[in-house]
C-alpha cells in the first residue's frame, strides 16, 4: 500500500481541464467589470444632469402661510427661475385630517429671475397648511 501513496500525481495531466488559466479567466471579468462600471457611472451622470437641468428652470418654495378663515388660506410664493421662463406652480391645502380642501394653480411670468407674490387659497373646509405641490415651465 506504500507503493500506492508514492504514485499519487501532483499535479493534474496538461490540457486535461481546459486551455483557458485562472489569470485569462480574472483579467475577462475585471475587463467586464470595468465596461459595465464605466456605463453605469454614464447612466448616473446623465440622469443627474438632465434632473438638474429640469429643475433649474422653475423652482418655487411657501415659506410662510397663514390660515385666514374656514374657508380660506393664504400663502406666499416664492419662485426663482431663469430669465425668460414662464410657468404655473400648484400649492394646495389640507385639512388637520390630511384631506385636500383647496388647491390653487398660479401663472409665473416670463420676466425676471424671481417671483414672489402672496396668494389666497379658498378652502372647502378649514385648511392647517399650505404646500407646493411643484411647479411647471410653460413650453
């Protein structure tokens, strides 16, 4: 039986297991890695500066509010731009329950770079907040 153990090969017959060695196999997955790391850092950029650009057009705030009635709130608007951009901005208001009771969309004119103007809101119920909603360059 000592005869057997002494025969034992030490290393597998060449060519037995394929041609391709560890080495081709690791420099192929990073070469893949890297191409797909490249195209998803492409895709991240890409979809940041078109958000960015979308955005930057028309951006508003409600900085402050204040409940007049039960049938009414009013809110100021607050909205920078680009010069020559025009649009609407949605603010709305709800109810202490959550539900909507007034919404109210407001023109943005073309001129200037900023936009600031205190709006009323008339509310089916009485309203606890008024919130941009968002706002829309026109096309």
């Amino acid at each position: 039986m000592t005869a057997s153990s002494e025969t034992r090969p030490s290393a597998p017959p060449e060519g037995r297991y394929g041609g391709r060695s560890d080495a081709q196999a690791d420099r192929t997955l990073k070469r893949v890695g890297a191409v797909l790391a490249v195209l998803v850092v492409g895709l991240v950029a890409w979809l940041g500066g078109s958000y960015l650009l979308r955005e930057s057009r028309l951006n508003g705030t409600v900085p402050e509010f204040q409940v007049v009635s039960d049938s009414a709130v009013q809110a100021q608007l607050s909205v920078t731009k680009s010069s020559g951009t025009a649009g609407s901005c949605t603010i709305r208001s709800q109810a202490a329950d959550g539900t909507v009771v007034g919404q109210l969309d407001v023109p943005v004119p073309s001129g200037g770079t900023s936009f600031v103007q205190v709006v009323t809101i008339r509310t089916t119920a009485r309203g606890t907040t008024a919130e941009l909603l968002g706002c829309t360059a026109a096309k």
